[in-house]
C-alpha cells in the first residue's frame, strides 16, 4: 500500500492537490500545477535523493509525502522540509498517520537530522497529526501569507529524527 512516487503518479498527485490549492488556504499556492508541472515536482525530490512516497491501496493514490531540503547552505544539508496531502475522500481512515510515519523513518534512515512541517493556520488536523507524530511547535509567523481575502500566519513543527 506505501510505496515510493513515480513521475507516473503525477495525474493522481496533481488531482489529490488541487481543491487543496483551489478551496483552501493550506497550501499557499494560488494556482494548481499541472500534472507535468507535479511529474517535474517529483523528479526534483527524488534527484536529491530525498523520499517522496504515497498510499495506494488497491492500486489508486489517496495521499502522498515528501520531503525537500530545509535550505539550500550546506550547514543545513541534514535537515529537511516535510509535506503530506491525503485525498480529502479519504481523510480520517489513517493514510496520513501510517505514511507520514514512513516518510519519517526513510528520512532517518538516510541519515537525516531533522523534520520541519510548515503549517498554515489554523489547521487543527494538520497540527494534531505533527503532534502525534513528535514534532513540537518551535516558529510562529503572523501575516505572511495572503489567500482567500485574508492574511494568514504560519507555523513551524519540528521533530528531531
């Protein structure tokens, strides 16, 4: 059921992702990507080499994670930026929970230091699932972003590995 994204994902990920882009202030892009934008997005991570994984039970994407590099300078070569999306029809059944928990192991398993999960908030469901995982709440940034008519602030979570 977890299992390692392909470019060949990239259909499912873009329609996973795009009510999120469309109808919600989580993630702060404005415009969906499309699924070749997401297929380049995917290749990106895996080239670093970082893990991108998703959940398909019975053969069809419902969530994804992955993580990116935190910053580009080499003194934060071990730590990591991470995201999940789970499929809004499948929110709840624990995708999110079992494939965060893998993305987080592969992380430590190659040797990764750190995890940061940025949050745009409110978001008790993305908060709460941070927390159960380890991570604990260490930035708080007021009115950084601006969707859906209004300004918006954003949290950190960070877990040491």
């Amino acid at each position: 059921m977890l299992r390692p994204a392909t470019t060949d994902d990239a259909f499912e990920i873009a329609r996973i992702y795009e009510p999120y882009v469309r109808e919600t202030a989580i993630t702060f892009e404005e415009v969906p990507p499309t699924p070749f934008e997401v297929a380049g997005r995917i290749a990106r991570v895996l080239a670093t080499p970082l893990p991108y994984l998703v959940a398909a039970p019975e053969g069809q994407v419902v969530a994804y994670a992955y993580a990116t590099r935190w910053h580009e300078r080499a003194a934060y070569r071990h730590s990591v930026e991470t995201s999940i999306y789970v499929d809004r029809d499948h929110l709840g059944n624990g995708f999110g929970t079992r494939l965060y928990s893998a993305l987080l192991d592969r992380l430590k398993e190659q040797g990764l230091h750190t995890a940061i999960g940025g949050i745009a908030l409110p978001n008790a469901a993305s908060v709460a699932l941070h927390e159960a995982l380890g991570f604990r709440k260490v930035a708080h940034y007021e009115q950084v972003g601006f969707k859906q008519g209004g300004w918006l602030d954003v949290g950190y979570w960070q877990k040491v590995l």
